[in-house]
C-alpha cells in the first residue's frame, strides 16, 4: 500500500512538471521579442493537437500496410483513442503497436534537421512539446503507474504494453529506453533552438581564440561567460 501511494504521488508530480512545461513553453519563458496573445497559443495547442493525430494516424497507415484489421473506439483522458488490432502475427502486430511513437521521433528529427523550419513557430513548439513529452510519459506510464499501459489477463492496452504482447518484456523494455533516450535528446537539442535559450546552450558564451607568444609559438585561451 505504502508503494502505490507513493508510485501515486510520483505520478502526480510528474503530471504537474508536464503541464509546468506546457505553460512554460507556451509562454516561451519571457521569451526575447515575444508576446503571448491568444493566437499564439491556439497554435501552440494545434501544434499538440496535429502531433497526437499523426501518432494516432501511424497506427492506422502500418495497419493498413500489413492489411489489418482495427477496432476504434471513444477512450478516456489516457487514451481519448483506443483501438484493438487483429494481427495475424506478432511482427505485424508490433509495428502497429510502436508506429505512433517511431513516427513522433522521425517527425522530430525532420523538424530539428531543416534548416527551412521555423524552430520558434508556435505551431512548432506545440507539435515538439507533444512529441517530447508524449514518449516520457508513455515510459514512465509502462515502468511504473500502468494506468495508459495496463494488462489484464488476456487484455491489454497502451503501445508499450502492446509491443510487450507480441515481442516480450525486454524488448518492450529496451523500445521504451530508446524512446526516452531519443525524447530527452531532443528535447536539449529543441530548447537550443528558442529564442528563451540561455546562450550557453545557444554555444554563444564559450570563444576560442589564439594569440602569438613573444618566444614564439601560441597560446589557446578558451572563455566561458556564466
């Protein structure tokens, strides 16, 4: 009992920390230049709104490649969406179980590595927060309070729980790491990015430089403003 009040108040921690980084994104953390309206916010939040869809959609797109049959139906405020597959193997049923969250770290990464992408869109940052909180809490979830993944008997849901079904808990393990992994990594690699960075992560407070010595040779001075 004492374990599952504290997993419990864990949970609710970690539920209050998101929301904190919604707000903080949203609000761009007095970012330089920026003021916060209500458009800006409507597109943060449609940011949110197209990155759950495409996670969602993934299901559906693996699901149709492999021609299986899925199930969807009205969830609750862990999964608004659920859905049962009906795979004829559990290769077909694991790609189907971990295409949302494999499609929100691609998405990611195409976000990160174009240039051409505005990384202070509001829009951006929505769709960004959802696809690097979504996979920390999916992580947290499977690992620890089981309420969006849960088991029983026969009966499962959640993507994490589902790969768990057709693979086994280790590999269902090591998925759920390498997600976390790849979220976090993103996550410094976005905040980089925004306008609201410190300019030690925007690699604006260190120089390298190089003066002459009068007995010949040079010197490296490397500076760091704090």
């Amino acid at each position: 009992m004492q374990t599952l009040k504290i997993l419990r108040i864990a949970k609710y921690i970690i539920t209050a920390t998101v929301l904190l980084v919604f707000v903080l994104q949203s609000t761009y953390v007095n970012a330089k230049d920026e003021t916060v309206s209500w458009g800006s916010l409507l597109k943060f939040y449609m940011g949110i709104t197209a990155g759950f869809l495409i996670h969602e959609g993934s299901h559906a797109v693996v699901a149709g490649l492999t021609n299986t049959d899925m199930d969807w139906r009205w969830g609750d405020i862990n999964q608004p969406f659920q859905f049962t597959e009906h795979a004829s193997s559990d290769t077909e049923g694991a790609a189907i179980n971990s295409a949302g969250l494999i499609s929100q770290s691609i998405g990611s990464e195409i976000i990160l590595r174009t240039e051409k992408i505005d990384k202070n869109n509001n829009f951006v940052r929505g769709m960004m927060t959802w696809n690097i909180v979504n996979p920390i809490l999916y992580t947290m979830d499977y690992w620890f309070f089981h309420k969006t993944n849960s088991k029983d008997d026969n009966t499962y849901q959640g993507d994490l729980q589902g790969i768990e079904r057709y693979t086994n808990e280790t590999t269902a393990d090591g998925f759920a790491l390498a997600m976390l992994a790849i979220a976090t990594s993103q996550e410094y690699r976005f905040i980089k990015t925004q306008s609201w960075a410190p300019n030690w992560m925007q690699n604006q407070s260190h120089t390298v430089s190089f003066a002459p010595l009068p007995s010949g040779g040079m010197v490296m001075m490397y500076k760091v403003v704090f």
